[in-house]
C-alpha cells in the first residue's frame, strides 16, 4: 500500500505536471496565473489526502499569502481599469 506522503507527493506532482503543458498550449505568459493554479492544487491535494506532517505546514501560509496578494493585485486592476 503506498504512503499518504508518497500518494500526496505523486497526485501533486502528476497535476503540477499537467497545468504547466495545458497553459502553456493555450499561449498563456502569465506567471501569476501558474502561481495561481500551483496553489490551489496544493491545498486541494492535501485536503484530499491528508498527507502526515511531522511539524507544522510552512508551504501553506507562504502559498496563502502569495495568492492573496495576486488575488488583490488583479482585484485592484480591475477596479482601476472601470
């Protein structure tokens, strides 16, 4: 049977390993947008599955911050733009 660590780390790596093709198939440059989607299948692989953590998850808070400052910037850009 294989760890939730191992499942964890392949499941992320097998989505990491899709987007960054599929995006870039599509003409997309943006990097905020990789950024983005590299987050969000973060938090989404380990609600999945729950991987075990021997101390605290500093990946998350540093990933939440970066996106909640991409989320705004472009917030503020379309506001701005109106």
């Amino acid at each position: 049977m294989v760890s939730k660590n191992a499942a964890f780390n392949l499941v992320l790596g097998l989505m990491m390993f899709a987007t960054v093709p599929v995006l870039a198939a599509l003409g997309e440059t943006r990097l905020d947008l990789y950024v983005s989607l590299f987050t969000l299948e973060y938090f989404v692989a380990t609600a999945l599955l729950r991987p075990r953590r021997r101390f605290r998850d500093p990946i998350a808070p540093a990933l939440l911050a970066v996106f909640l400052v991409i989320v705004a910037r472009r917030v503020v850009e379309i506001l701005a733009g109106s």
